[in-house]
C-alpha cells in the first residue's frame, strides 16, 4: 500500500503556498497541484524551487477561476474579468453544446499546459480544480494536451464509499454516482496509457480533513495505491473567505503537520 498526501490551489494565495511549504517541510505533504494563472503563482513557484523533494503538478482551472488567455480570447467561456463562472453545471453543459466553448476551452487547457512549462518545475500530474476533467470533453482535452507537455499521471477522483461507511460515514446517493462516474476518467487515463493512484480521498470531507478523520481513514484505506488530498492554508485571507467560506484551511495544515509521514507514490 503506498499513500501520498497532496494539496490543491497551490499559487492561489500567499497562506497556501506557505502552507504547501510547511506542509512538506514539517509535515506529511508530498505533493501540490499550481493554479499557473492565481495571483500567487509566482510565489508559489519560486518557493517550489526550493523545494526539489516536493512533487508539483499542474491544477488545471476551467471552472470559478482565472484564466491564462482573459476575456478577449475567451469571450463564451469567461466573464469580462477572464474568470470561469462558477456555475459549473452550466459551464459543463457550454462545454457540450458550443463549438466556439470548445475551441476556447482547448485554446485556454493548452495555455494553462504551456504556462506551466514556462516555470521550469518538473511536470508530476495534473488535476483540475472542481474535479472539472470528470467532465468527458475536458478529459479528453486535457489527455491529448497535456501528453504533448509530459503529462503521465492524472488523478482520477474515485473515493470509495464502503471506505467513508467503514469510517463511520453515511454515504449519500451523490457519493455513490460520482464515484461510479469516475469510471469513465479512468478507463480514458488507461487508454492514454496513463497513470493514476487507485483511490482518493478529500471529496466528501473537503475543506475539513481533520486530523481524527485521517486516523480513522488509514487503517480502512483498500490495497493499492491511494491519494489524500487537501486545502491547507496558514491563515483564511479574503479571497479564501470569498471562495470558500466554510472551509478550515488552517485546520488542514494542522492535519498534515500531525499525521505520521507515509510512504509516498511516486513512482
């Protein structure tokens, strides 16, 4: 059984990246996930530099966001500021039925591939924000784009239920549908020839990955290999409380300074 523990929205503010450096410093964070067009990319990249045993990867964002390319370029997929709505139903819905969606949103996963690259920093995986590349057209995007930047390993968000019931959870029927849709991102990961752990876990607990939950959740966790992913962040500054208000963000980095290291994947 191999574990690694990740945080997303790496660059979206200064708590987070300090976070993401504490996390793996002083505690049990192997990896992050670079938001490339946040306003604390840089930062966020700078800080990754100094950090070589860190694996970063791109957190594609296509859904309550900043885009790479702005309005101009984006008129059907952006608000006049060039951010992504966060309606992600309807987005999804755009990304199906527009053809000009479509050309965008390819346009903009390319830009967001190439600007990562631009950084130097290795590429380890991507994800996306929102769990967006659950979404069919933006898999299938985000596959054949980011293989021409690198990109092996993606995460495939499957949490298993009868894991979160073990852990003294009750499991909606949501929980039960995403994680059988799930199936599909993975059979497409497969088909690229891919990588990706067999299990996360975040989805139902997001935002509020406590240090009891994560030492109730290993000793269920499934053979194979298994993602836990998290939002830490030193302090909630404006924008996380705009984003997302009910989110313990600095609880999370207490969790991933409590937790005993695990093995990692990183193979």
């Amino acid at each position: 059984m191999t574990v690694v523990f990740s945080a997303d929205d790496f660059g979206l503010t200064v708590g987070v990246n300090e976070a993401v450096e504490a996390g793996h410093l002083h505690g049990a964070l192997g990896q992050a996930s670079l938001m490339v067009s946040a306003t604390a990319a840089v930062d966020a990249v700078n800080r990754a530099r100094r950090l070589p045993n860190l694996n970063v990867g791109l957190h594609l964002v296509l859904v309550d966001g900043a885009s790479c390319l702005g309005h101009a370029r984006l008129p059907h997929i952006t608000t006049p500021d060039g951010k992504f709505r966060r309606d992600q139903t309807l987005l999804g819905f755009q990304y199906f039925f527009s053809p000009a969606a479509r050309r965008e949103l390819a346009l903009e996963i390319h830009a967001q591939f190439a600007a990562y690259a631009a950084t130097g920093l290795a590429l380890h995986h991507a994800d996306a924000h929102k769990h967006m590349h659950l979404h069919p057209l933006v898999a299938d995007l985000m596959i054949g784009i980011g293989k021409e930047f690198g990109l092996s390993r993606m995460r495939v968000p499957a949490e298993p239920p009868a894991v979160l019931a073990a852990c003294g959870e009750v499991v909606g029927l949501g929980s039960q549908a995403l994680f059988a849709w799930s199936r599909i991102l993975r059979a497409k990961v497969r088909r690229a020839g891919l990588t990706a752990t067999d299990h996360v876990f975040g989805i139902h607990w997001s935002g509020h990955m406590t240090t009891e939950r994560i030492l109730r959740l290993l000793p269920n966790l499934p053979p194979g290999s298994t993602e836990i992913y998290f939002h830490p962040a030193t302090h909630q500054d404006g924008t996380l409380q705009r984003l997302m208000p009910d989110y313990e963000h600095a609880v999370e980095l207490k969790t991933l300074l409590d937790i005993p290291r695990r093995s990692r994947f990183n193979s």
